[in-house]
C-alpha cells in the first residue's frame, strides 16, 4: 500500500501592522506582503513560515517577527 503525500493547504496572512513582511518559506522562497494589504498562498501543513518585517525598503534589513505553522494561519475567506 502505498501512502499519498499530504496535500499543500491555502491560507492567508493579513498585515496591517508594518511597512512590508517578507514571509519566508521552508524551500527559501519568499512573498512579500505591504501594509494594509493581505495575500493568499499556499503551504505544506506542519510548515514553518518566518514574517521577517523591513521598516526600509533602502536597506536590506529584516527583523524576525514570528516563526508561525503553515496550520495557524487564516483560511482564505
């Protein structure tokens, strides 16, 4: 018997509390997400996303706001 591989889940991120979020996923690839603005991705369930918040959009600094599970986010609406 063979096992199917588990299914991506859709959810959403909502950032209405800094400039710009970069949402950093597990294979390196990354979404950016502007203040009072949401977006819709799609995430391995058990996944750890990291919302690194840059406060200017000049530099290339990023400060780890969270580490969150793919399963904790909000289903998209």
């Amino acid at each position: 018997m063979t096992s199917r591989p588990p299914q991506k889940m859709r959810k959403q991120y909502v950032n209405n509390d800094y400039p710009l979020i970069i949402m950093k996923f597990e294979d390196g690839h990354e979404i950016k997400v502007y203040q009072n603005t949401g977006k819709e991705f799609d995430a391995w369930p058990g996944e750890t996303i990291k919302l690194l918040a840059m406060y200017d959009p000049t530099s290339h600094d990023r400060e780890l706001v969270e580490a969150r599970k793919a399963d904790l986010f909000a289903d998209p609406d």
